[in-house]
C-alpha cells in the first residue's frame, strides 16, 4: 500500500492460526467498536496456513472481513506485516483473535493520533473471570540489560515503554516507515517490545490509556502449539536479541544468544544431522544484529527513552 494513498479510519488486523471459534465470540464486539467511531474501518483477517480455514464461516457470516490466505506460515510477526501493508487506512489497530473489545474501546485514544507524533496507544487487557490486568509498561535497566515491568494506572493517560503487539493501535504509514516488526525475533515473542522502542528512538511516542479495555480469554494460540519449555526458550532467546539491537554493551551477549538459539532450534526440531547448517543460521541471526546496530541511526538513546516514559503525560 502507498502511504500516501491511507485515507482516515481504522483497519483491524488479525493474526489468524486455527480457532475459528474466537472469531465467532470476538467479531461483533470489534464491528461494534469500530461502528462507534464514525471512521470508515475495515477488518483483515491473515490466515496463517490454518488447518482450520475461517473462508466459509466469514464468507456466511461476516463478508466484509477481507480474508489473507497465506501459503506458507510466515510466523507472528511477518504475518501482521503483511496484513498492515494491505491496511488502506491511517490507523491499525492489531487484534489478537482471542480479544474482545469493549463498545467505547476506540474513544479515549483516537485523539491522541491528532499529535504527529503519535507511534501507538494501548489499553487495557481483563482476563474475565480473574485479577489479571495487563496494562501499561516502564523500563530499566539492570546489569546492562533491558527490562521492563508492567505499571497499572487508574485513569488518564500515561506514557508507556512498549505496547503489546496482540492489542496495538498503531500509526499505519509510520509503522511501515521504522519496518513492522523484525523478522529476526521469529517464532514469536518480544518483538512487540523491539517495534515499540523502534518507534520511541526514532521519535515516535505510545500511550497506555486504562479507559480503553478489553477483554482477553486464558486461549493463547501459542501455549496451545507449543511446549512451554520451548515458549520459555524462545522468550530468552528474544530477549538477548532484544539488547544486541538497542542495548549499550551488547558484544558480551554474543554467547548467551547462541546457546539460546540453539536450544530453541533444538526444542523446534530444525537441529537433525546438519550442525553446520544450524551454526551458519544463527550466526548469520548475530550478524544481522550486528548490522542493524551499525547501519541504523536513532535520535534518542534507549535510557532517554525509559527516563522520559516515566515522566507524566502533558498534554
């Protein structure tokens, strides 16, 4: 899509594997949301080689869901991508199939997309049922490396370290402009938190707004595919890459991240017979790294970054 061809509205993005049951609870609370607004709105659903195809059920029940069918699994992140490049409005919201927005969900945070520096704004995810809340996210660092930690206002609006990628309304033209979400954190995990802190160090600010909520059921399509040792690996692993790409002393991860690539490889099954192969993809995983850090220029460092999202929100 040509970003100067985005007219003003919303499209939903919504990463699809499996679970045609959650887009039947989950779409008429995401129509209502977005009928709210007045904006025009679109919903894309990118089917990411599903065994269980949604075709027929939107096509009897939802035909204007503009289904992406795709023939390979392209993972997490490149599949949003490529559903955010189809987006032909301004804004994108990605949707997890399993959340279910609340009527107002878009009311608080439109406004904020009036500021031309506005990357992302994010709400607030209820687990019904329980006392979970997922809400806004600070930053630190310790021992060199980056952290984060969640922080749960009440009311108003907060600056916020990142904003997660399965409830992220975002600035389409500038979400494509800093390059989505890296391929480099495949299968999945952290990559929101990379794109986020992409977004702030090039000048791009997200908002935590708790009036925005929505409801999120314990149906994780991760935890359903994948063993939780291998989620647990995975996570580790991302988070090192996540310090080699924006952390200030990143050469003395070069181990720790090869030894957590390798075991999630081997967790996934691509470890057989060829070590040599496996050696030559994760480095050629370290070079990238490397590259990106040499290339790419920011204006802000990430400890301005964590020191100016704890800053109160002036409007």
């Amino acid at each position: 899509m040509n970003n100067s061809t985005l007219t003003k509205g919303i499209s939903v993005i919504i990463p699809f594997f499996n679970g045609v049951h959650l887009l039947k609870k989950n779409l008429p609370s995401i129509f209502s949301a977005l009928q709210s607004t007045g904006l025009p709105h679109e919903v894309i659903v990118m089917d990411d080689c599903s065994t269980e195809t949604p075709k027929e059920f939107l096509a009897e029940n939802f035909p204007s869901v503009i289904l992406i069918q795709n023939t390979v699994n392209l993972g997490f992140g490149a599949n949003v991508n490529k559903g955010v490049n189809n987006a032909q409005y301004s804004l994108s919201l990605l949707l997890n199939s399993d959340i279910e927005l609340t009527q107002n969900y878009f009311r608080e945070q439109l406004p904020l997309f009036d500021k031309n520096d506005t990357f992302a704004t994010g709400g607030k995810i209820v687990t019904p049922g329980t006392d979970h809340i997922e809400a806004g996210w600070k930053g630190y660092i310790r021992s060199k490396k980056i952290k984060w930690e969640p922080f749960q206002p009440q009311s108003g609006i907060h600056y916020s370290f990142y904003i997660c990628g399965g409830n992220a309304l975002v600035n389409t033209a500038k979400f494509i402009e800093i390059g989505g979400f890296s391929s480099l954190f495949k299968p999945f995990y952290v990559e929101d938190v990379e794109l986020t802190i992409k977004a702030w160090r090039t000048g791009y600010k997200s908002y935590y707004i708790p009036e925005a909520v929505c409801h999120h059921e314990t149906s994780s399509t991760i935890k359903k595919h994948f063993q939780s040792e291998t989620i647990n690996i995975a996570h580790k692993k991302n988070q090192h890459l996540l310090n080699m790409l924006h952390g200030d002393d990143a050469i003395f991860l070069k181990e720790s991240f090869k030894m957590r690539a390798n075991q999630l490889l081997s967790l996934l099954g691509l470890i057989k017979k060829d070590r040599q192969l496996v050696n030559e993809a994760i480095l050629a995983m370290y070079a990238q790294a490397k590259a990106f850090r040499k290339e790419k220029t920011f204006n802000w460092s990430v400890k301005q970054v964590i020191e100016f999202t704890k800053s109160p929100y002036i409007s």
